[in-house]
C-alpha cells in the first residue's frame, strides 16, 4: 500500500564503502536528485541552480557534493554538458534505506538545513512505532556520524524542539562514561509528513499475515477434505466386508 505515497530512498551510510563522510548537505543534495530522476531510468538532469535553490546553498556547495557523491560511486555523471544540466543516474544500491516523502522534501515547516539533518540522522533512530524517531545517541555521537560540528547540530535540534518537532526526554538508562541518565530524542513522524510511511508499512504487514493465514487455511481445508475421502472409502470397505456371507 505504500507504494500509492510518493516518496525517495535514501540508502544507509552514504559514501562509507569509499571511505567518503557525507554531511547532512550532501544527504540533501542526494534526496532532491533523487526526488527528481526518472524512476525507470534512475537519471536525472535535475540542474545545479535548481538544486542549489532547493538546498538554499551556493552552486559551488551543490558541485562539491556531487563531487563526493560521485567519488563515493552512489551517483555516476554520465555526460557533462556546458551551459546545460548534466545527465546524472543514481546508483541501485542492496543496502538497508529510510523512506521519505514527496511532502517532507517540499514542506515549508523545516529549513533546508533541518531536512539534511533529518535525512542522514532517521538510520540512527528507531521507528518501530510509527509515530515518532526514537535515539539515544547524544548530540556529539551523532554530530561525528553526520560529519558536522555539535555546535551546529545542537543549534538545529534547538530549532526543531521550538517548532515541537523534536522532543528529548530524559531515560531510565545510564551512560556507561558519566553515568548520567541518557536523554532520548524523539522526532515526531507526524509533523514531518513521515507517519504515512510507518502507518501504511504496518498495514502491509497485517495484509501479508492475513494473506498467509488465509493459504493456510486453504491448505487445511485440503488436508481435511483428503481425511474424510480417505475416511469414506474405509467405511466402503467395511460395510462392505460385513455383507460377506460365510454360508
């Protein structure tokens, strides 16, 4: 079902197979590329201006980062042309990936700057529960994962938590260092145009079971009808074999 909700992958741990860190920039540059490639082809000619409005970064930003996406083999630049968009296919990948919505990479509630770290942090977090983003890793954790300061980082999830986005809550958990209890840090799915994703997967889920429960039942009912056939014809036989005259 949730294949009706338009949405990109983006695959865990950009650019770690060449050793390349990715930034929460780079992660964005890949999600509007990706968001605007053909989905039979995997190319996209999506422009460097067009993409550097949508990140709200400079052009030289957006070079680099093809740059590293390109050195990290997740996209392949197949023809440069001067003075017009390059054609560029993304890379199929068979690793693990977070899901995202059209609406998320279009909404008007986050900054560029907070959909990049957004797009690179939701692989640390859990979402079993289809509501919210769930980490325990501490701001700095993260910052060395996305490759950014914690500086930085810690000023956007400031902007997230006023805009009720994110939550921390302390845990019952205690850090094996400071043995201060760990704060969790919750993204709420919703306000990100996310849930649909979770909600729509668990639905998936159910049909899947209901599907197999059905075939087994399926299956018994054969079984059962193969037992009373089989049952019918030893009670021929024993009607049968009552019949017999020894006279």
């Amino acid at each position: 079902m949730d294949n009706k909700v338009q949405h990109i992958q983006v695959p865990h741990d950009l650019g770690v197979a060449k050793e390349i860190k990715m930034n929460p920039t780079d992660y964005l540059i890949y999600g509007y590329m990706r968001k605007n490639m053909d989905k039979d082809t995997f190319q996209t000619f999506v422009s460097l201006r067009t993409l550097a409005e949508l990140a709200r970064v400079s052009i030289n930003t957006v070079q680099s980062s093809i740059k590293k996406l390109n050195a990290a083999g997740e996209i392949k630049i197949l023809e440069k042309k001067k003075g017009r968009s390059n054609i560029y296919e993304i890379q199929k990948s068979g690793r693990y990936f977070e899901r995202f919505t059209y609406e998320f990479m279009d909404a008007e509630n986050t900054t560029p700057e907070e959909k990049g770290v957004l797009l690179a942090m939701q692989q640390y977090t859990s979402t079993n529960d289809g509501q919210f983003a769930i980490t325990t890793k501490t701001n700095k954790e993260l910052a060395a994962k996305m490759d950014i300061s914690t500086k930085v980082l810690t000023r956007v999830f400031r902007q997230l938590e006023d805009k009720g986005i994110l939550i921390t809550s302390r845990t019952s958990a205690l850090d094996k260092i400071s043995g201060l209890r760990k704060s969790a840090k919750l993204i709420d799915l919703s306000l990100v145009c996310q849930a649909i994703l979770f909600v729509n997967q668990k639905v998936d889920q159910h049909s899947e079971q209901i599907e197999k429960h059905s075939e087994d039942i399926k299956n018994l009912r054969k079984e059962i009808m193969k037992l009373k056939q089989e049952n019918e014809k030893l009670l021929s036989r024993l009607n049968t074999n009552s019949d017999f005259n020894f006279a």
